[in-house]
C-alpha cells in the first residue's frame, strides 16, 4: 500500500519550485519605472539602511535557533546527530545573511543592540514535542524571510528566497526526525 501525504520528494520539488519562483521574482528589472535612470541617493540609502536592519535581524532570529537546536541537543542526546547538520546549515544562513560590513570587519557587524539574544526558552521534556518545535520555529523562520522578501532588493529577495527553502526542508526533516525519535 502506497503512503498517502506528503513524501520527501514532493517537499524537495516543492522547495525547489518555491526557490525558483522567489529567483525569478527577484530578477526582475531594477529599473521599471525610473526610465533606466540610477535611483536617487536618498531613495538608495534609505532601502540600504532597511536592508541592512533586516539582515541584522535575521542573524539575530539565527542565533536564536541556534541556541535552540543546542538546548535540544543538550536535553535530548539522542536527537543530537540528527539536529547537528541542520544546525550547521542555520549557523552558514546567518553568514550568508549578516549585513556585508560584517563579512569585512566583525566588530562593525554586531547587532547594533549589545544586549544578547533572548533564551529561547525551556526545551520540552519529551524529545518528539522538542523536535517538533524546532520544526515550528523553523517554518516561523520560512514564513518570516518568505513574506521579506516581498520588500527587498532583488539580491537580498534571492538570498532570502533560498534561506527560506532550506527552512522549509528543515521543517519537513525535522517533522520527519521528531517522528523517528523514542520516547
């Protein structure tokens, strides 16, 4: 008897589907409605300013996660190998997504707020119920960089765009691995 519900390779297509559709959107012409003409300085560091928020934010929403898989790793052992290469992946998005005067100098690329993130809170005694909230927070974290990318630029839209895929896939393999795990 055939599984019914979804399967692994229809999550990959549909990852994939939504990463090419978000490249495409993102492709578009810089220039529609200015003419060809460059846009005005003014117009050009407000959106720098509002690209740049949104990447310290994102990093900051990934360090978050990252402590997260570690709180689940620590109280669940068991689930340890298999949080260990999604959380190297989240630990790469947050490079990927740091502000670019962060990749050249680190000091410049800390969160304006020194204060560290928030702890993300108690890990569920239960190791399935821990795993499927990783899985919630990562489709939070897939919605979140799917709906900004709507307002980005289009380099950022692409990167958000494949961010949020990788999201989604860690979504569905964590929902997968919380079904695996023992009680």
């Amino acid at each position: 008897m055939r599984r019914t519900g979804t399967t692994r390779r229809g999550a990959l297509t549909a990852t994939g589907a939504l990463t090419l559709g978000a490249v495409l959107t993102g492709c578009g012409g810089d220039d529609e409605g200015t003419g060809g003409k460059p846009a005005q300085s003014g117009a050009r560091a407000t959106g720098t300013k509002a690209e740049s928020a949104l990447r310290e934010k994102a990093v900051r929403d990934g360090a978050r996660l990252l402590a997260r898989y570690d709180l689940v790793a620590e109280a669940h052992p068991a689930t340890a190998a298999g949080l260990m290469p999604l959380r190297a992946a989240v630990a790469e998005h947050g490079k990927a997504l740091a502000p670019p005067h962060a990749k050249d100098d680190p000091k410049k690329g800390a969160p304006r707020s020194d204060a560290p993130p928030a702890p993300p809170g108690p890990v569920s005694a239960d190791p399935k119920a821990a795993v499927r909230e990783l899985a919630a927070a990562e489709r939070r974290r897939a919605d979140g960089y799917a709906e900004a990318l709507l307002t980005s630029g289009p380099e950022l839209a692409r990167l958000l765009a494949s961010v949020a895929a990788a999201a989604a896939a860690h979504a569905y393999l964590l929902t997968e691995l919380a079904e695996e795990t023992a009680v």
